[in-house]
C-alpha cells in the first residue's frame, strides 16, 4: 500500500503530462484537453499497476522478453515516425 501511494503522489504532481494537457486544452479544445487528461491517466495507471506486480523485475530477468519488448518499441516508434 505504501508503493501504491507514493506512486499516486508522483502521478499527482503537476508535470509532463500537465503541461501537456494544458497546451492541448488552450490550443485546441476542452474537449481535446479532457482526452489528453484521461490518456495520460489511463498511462500512468498503466505503469502504476505494471510497478506493483514488478514487470520491471521480470523483464530484466528475461533476455527474451526484453529483447522483444525493445523491437517491439522500435517498430511502434517507426510506426509513429511514418504517420507525422
């Protein structure tokens, strides 16, 4: 429970993601400003639930996985690179 909180503190703590939903919020919409704030939520719980059962740990331990989450990485970014 202690993990859980300090995770949730940190995710609370004006960042990245604010200024993120910020700029999107006056450059476009408060629409467009509530989906980038739920996105960002929707990660940072993501991460939060990946922290708790120690993903981390176990993909460290497995050369296979890593590998295959780092490729993986790299074709979503190239995937990304191509739609801009």
């Amino acid at each position: 429970m202690t993990i859980f909180t300090a995770g949730c503190l940190v995710i609370m703590s004006p960042g990245q993601n604010f200024v993120l939903t910020l700029r999107n919020s006056l450059a476009h919409s408060r629409q467009a400003g509530i989906g980038t704030a739920l996105g960002a939520t929707a990660d940072d719980l993501i991460h939060v639930i990946c922290w708790l059962i120690g993903i981390g740990v176990i993909i460290s331990k497995s050369v296979l996985l890593f590998n295959l989450l780092k490729w993986l990485g790299a074709a979503y970014l190239i995937y990304l690179f191509t739609l801009a």
